[in-house]
C-alpha cells in the first residue's frame, strides 16, 4: 500500500493547543491537502474517480485452465484528466495476466475525482477478477485508504460544551486490511480490534491485536493499522503520546 505522507493540516493547530482553547472552530479549520506529489485521497471533501466505460483485460492463450483464477491488483492515480498514471502492482497474478489488467485499465475512461467542483489527481486501487470459466475480467475501482473528517464538536467537548483539556487520538487516515481472496464462498465480514500506540505527531508507533481473527488475517490487520495517520491527543493542549483502539476493516476484493 502507498503510504500518505499528509493528510489534514493538522499540526499547527495541535502545537498551539488550540484544541483546548478553540475545539469548537477545530473542524471548521481542518480541511484535505495532497500529499507531497499534488495528489489527494478519497474523503470528505474528495470524492473518488469513477469507471465510465471499461476495457476487457485479454486471458492468456498459452495459460492451463487451473491456473487461469486469481486476481490482479493495481495502484494508481486518476488525473484531473481522467487517465491513469503511476500504475503499480499491488497484487499479482503473473506477469501476463498483469500486463493484461494494466492494458485494460489504460484503455479505461474514468471520470476524475473532485475536490468541490475541482477535478484532482486521487489515489485509487483498481481489481482485475480472472476467473477459471473465463468470464470478462472488467476493471473495478477499489477504495481502500482514505482520509476521515477530523473529530466533530461533540467529541472535543464536555457535556457542558466546555473545551476538553484532554483528547484522545483521532484517526484521520486509513487502510484496509489485506484480504485477497474474491472466490470464497463464506467471506470474512469481521473486523479486527487493534490496540495502536500513536506518538504526539499523530503517527503509530506500535500495534497489539486486542481481538484477532486467525487465519493470518491478524499480521495484515496490524500492518495496516501502521499506515494510518492520526490527529495526536493532547493533555492540557499540548500533543502527547497516548494508545488507541481502532477497529480494522478488511478490503472486500
């Protein structure tokens, strides 16, 4: 998974304290930003690219039928252009069957994500489902990290709308959990309960399953609860380290 290197304009306002002092203007003052290339994720003020018109990716002649089944996934951005660009493979499938989902995305329209009415460059991850009765293999826009808004008024306040003088971290950033298998019969829906240490930057620091599923779906919770960014908590104002329950959703490929 690409790793966000941004997300919200955050860290002024914790190394003020304005949490204690301004909670209530918090999120009207918290807004999405690219990351250091110029590209954005999907959010609350970014909305996702979409598939106006798909390429069939081709099945490889010389490939035996048993091993024809699997599954090819991509990243990439979709510019304020609409064309697909830094295509990277996150999952494979062999290189022909790679090489066939590339083509197809690339011979795609997509409709470019927008920032309010402004078409922008988003990340996005796209699934190419190859199947043994070789049914088509259509290109599918996959979500799977994304920015969250920031905590709203009632999460900042006591019940007496006073400014708390202690806050606990905020996930702003997320990534699903890797699950990769879009031929079970009986998918996973569960999520995963993950125990996060975040530092006073708002970046995790150490991951503990507190309720796994097994079946090695628990490593890919906790690497996926790393790459989350957070708004850091704060004591009296001032960002401190402090842990986090998080509760990880699987991708459904």
């Amino acid at each position: 998974m690409r790793q966000a290197e941004f997300l919200f304009a955050f860290i002024a306002l914790t190394t003020t304290g304005i949490w204690a002092q301004d909670a209530v203007s918090l999120s009207q003052k918290i807004h999405q930003v690219p990351d250091e290339d110029g590209v954005y994720y999907t959010g609350p003020e970014v909305s996702a690219p979409k598939l106006v018109r798909v390429a069939f990716a081709p099945y490889p002649s010389d490939v035996p039928g048993k091993n024809l089944q699997g599954m090819t996934v991509l990243a990439m951005v979709i510019g304020a252009d609409g064309i697909p660009a830094h295509i990277q493979v996150l999952k494979t499938h062999g290189e022909a069957f790679d090489q066939g989902a590339i083509a197809a995305v690339k011979h795609s329209v997509f409709e470019p994500g927008r920032l309010g009415d402004k078409p922008v460059p988003v990340w996005i991850d796209v699934r190419i489902v190859f199947s043994a009765d070789q049914q088509r293999a259509v290109p599918q826009v996959l979500i799977t990290e994304r920015d969250l808004p920031p905590p709203s008024e009632s999460q900042l306040e006591d019940k007496h709308h006073h400014p708390l003088a202690n806050t606990p971290p905020f996930a702003i950033h997320t990534v699903d959990a890797d699950f990769t298998d879009p031929f079970a019969k009986h998918p996973f829906v569960q999520v995963a309960i993950v125990e996060v240490l975040v530092s006073d930057k708002g970046l995790p620091k150490h991951v503990h399953v507190r309720r796994g599923l097994g079946f090695g779906l628990d490593e890919k919770a906790a690497a996926a609860v790393m790459h989350y960014k957070f708004l850091p908590a704060t004591n009296k104002g001032k960002p401190v380290e402090a842990l986090r329950e998080v509760m990880v959703s699987f991708a459904k490929f």
